[in-house]
C-alpha cells in the first residue's frame, strides 16, 4: 500500500472523484460528514488538517482525513463536530493501522464516531454507542397526513401543539433550505445561550467553528450541501437547523429554537418538518448521531453503531495519552449510560449554567 499526505482543501479532481466513488460504492460511507467537501471545510480553518490517501497500482482507493497535533496526537478530523468518521474506501480495501499511522506522522489516532465495517482498527476500539437513524419516505400527501401515517403516536399531540402556537403567534411557515445568512447568525445566537443555560461548552465562542460553519453554509455539491431550516410563526423564527446531506443521508446536526416558545415543543416540530421535506427531496436516511435525546428515541426506526478508541503503534505518547484519557473516557460514559447518573448531572451543570449568565444569582 502506497500512502501520501495532502491538505484536504489541496486535493485534485482526480482524487476527489476517488473520494467521491468511494462513498457511492458503499452505503456506510454516505453521510457527508465523510465527504471531501466537509475535510477540506475544517482545512481551511484548521492548519493541521491532513488526509492520508491510500493507492494500489497507483489508483487511490482509500482516504482518511486527521487532524495531527503536537508530538504525533492525532484525531478524526472535526472531532467533537462529526457524527461519523472513517478511513473511506473501496470495496475489499484494507491497511495495516501502523504502517498508516507511521505514514501519517501519528502515535495515536482518537476517534468516537467511527463508521462500521473499519476493521483494521477495531483492535483498537474501546466502546460502541447506538447512533440513531429515521429510515424517511417521501409522503404524497399533506405534511399533516405524512406526520399521521409515520407517527401516530405522535401526530395528534403535534398537530395541536402547532395549530395553538399558529393561533398565537402566526401561520406556520416551514422553509426546508433557508439562503437567508441572517438566521445563520440567529441560529449560532440562540444556540450559544442554550450551551451556556445548560452548563456544556458553547462552540461558537469559538471563532473557527463559526468560520466553519459560514464556510458550511455556502457549499452546495452533490456529496455535501449545507442546509439551513427555518420555522416560522408569521414572521417570527421558531426554530432553526443547519447541517450537511448528501445524496441520501441528511445529518441532523445544530438545532435550536426561540426559548421563550418551548411550551410548544418547536425542536421536536422541527425534527418532524425537516424529516418530511428531506424524504420529497429523494434522502432516505436522516441521522441523528450518537447521544441519547428523548426525541431520537421517539423518532428513530433503527440504530447505528459507531465507535471510539484509540489507534496507536508503539510510541511513549500513545502509552501517555491513553493513561491519561481512558480514564476520563470511561468516566464520561458511564454518567451518561444511567440515567439515575445523567439526570443529576444534567441538573449541576444546567445549575453552573445558570450562575454563570446570572439567572438565579442573589
């Protein structure tokens, strides 16, 4: 196996048709969090992007893009941002992990959202979590009676939600692909005070992440195009999503919604609009990711199975980081695997959020 390095945002025609065949020959790989475009995004924010291109006979049939850090600490490229990772490749392609990572310049190589079927490392995986999926079909009919059919556990308790926050509010209005950049920014705003009101860390205080996204947004290619959903009640936004879809998958990625509105459940109407509209436009899966959400467990009609870990090849780093991090790892899943754990945890740091806006302060 021949193995060069490139920056994401540097890659040719030829090998991003490679990347590109890659995808489409594989269902595993067709969710554009594993599309060129969404590398070469982060590369161009991210200097320390990189993607290993694997060649037989001088053909690419492989592809992993990384982030590599200092002293040879390497990641799944967006770690934190991607709802899936993976080394993308051609049928019946494996690799030698070390050889790969020697390649690379890596000691270790983090993922916690690896794809299935990428067995060379599954050596190295240390848990797997479900990653919800909504198997969509393009109703022919009203979105009323397509939210009927799909959900009828959840349709007359919807419905009336939304006729009520109509007769307050406004008409509402449901716009699958938003162009409008000021909702972008409302979005971003609305979803920075949900991170600080619930005590998680707010990724847009971080100015590449914003860039990135805005970056995003402007990408329109058949493998990845960036979507922004709006609901409207009247004139006013409800709620708002932005995320990636390729060809068939559409990936549920920043979703929030106006607080003072929360009465009327308008996340989980947005959820329902966007699965609708995304199956008339011929996506046959919307993926949630890995996390567990009330709404994924009532929307769901399968699971996934993604995974974390470490790959490493012998080096003091890969020794250090995983001393260091399995720990920390295992801690954070447990709390979230119980909810008698998850619960209270979830009160302490919507309570440090809280303090920290200064809602409830004496």
């Amino acid at each position: 196996m021949d193995i060069s390095i490139h920056r994401p945002q540097e890659l040719n025609d030829e090998l991003r048709k490679a990347w590109h065949k890659a995808m489409d020959e594989s269902p595993l790989y067709a969710n554009p969090f594993l599309a060129p475009e969404f590398a070469a995004g982060v590369g161009r924010h991210r200097p320390s992007a990189r993607v290993a291109v694997l060649r037989q006979k001088n053909e690419p049939v492989g592809f992993l893009p990384y982030e590599r850090g200092t002293l040879g600490v390497g990641r799944a490229i967006g770690l934190g941002l991607s709802d899936s990772q993976a080394l993308v490749h051609r049928p019946g392609v494996t690799w030698n992990t070390r050889q790969l990572l020697r390649a690379c310049g890596l000691a270790v190589f983090e993922f916690d959202h690896l794809a299935a079927g990428q067995r060379p490392f599954a050596p190295f995986v240390t848990g797997t979590f479900a990653s919800p999926v909504v198997d969509l079909k393009a109703g022919d009919g009203t979105y009323a009676e397509w939210l009927r059919a799909t959900y009828p556990g959840l349709a007359k308790t919807t419905l009336k939600k939304e006729r009520r926050l109509a007769r307050d509010h406004g008409e509402l209005r449901f716009v699958y692909d938003e162009r409008d950049p000021v909702m972008l920014r409302q979005l971003m705003d609305w979803k920075s005070a949900q991170y600080r009101r619930t005590g998680r860390m707010d990724r847009f205080a971080k100015p590449w992440i914003v860039a990135l996204v805005e970056d995003l947004f402007e990408v329109r290619e058949e493998h990845f195009t960036g979507v922004m959903s709006v609901l409207y009640a009247g004139d006013r936004p409800v709620a708002v999503h932005f995320g990636p879809t390729s060809r068939t998958v559409f990936a549920a990625w920043f979703t929030t919604y106006d607080p003072e509105l929360h009465y009327y459940s308008p996340g989980l109407m947005m959820h329902l609009r966007m699965a609708e509209s995304a199956g008339r436009q011929g996506v046959q899966v919307m993926d949630f990711g890995r996390g567990d959400k009330t709404y994924k467990d009532w929307l769901k009609t399968r699971e996934l199975r993604v995974a974390e870990g470490f790959a490493t090849r012998p080096h003091p780093v890969a020794a250090a980081l995983q001393t260091w991090r399995r720990p920390v790892r295992g801690l954070r899943n447990t709390v979230n695997a119980h909810p008698r754990l998850r619960e209270p945890a979830d009160r302490l740091l919507k309570a440090a959020g809280s303090l920290r806006t200064g809602r409830g302060a004496h």
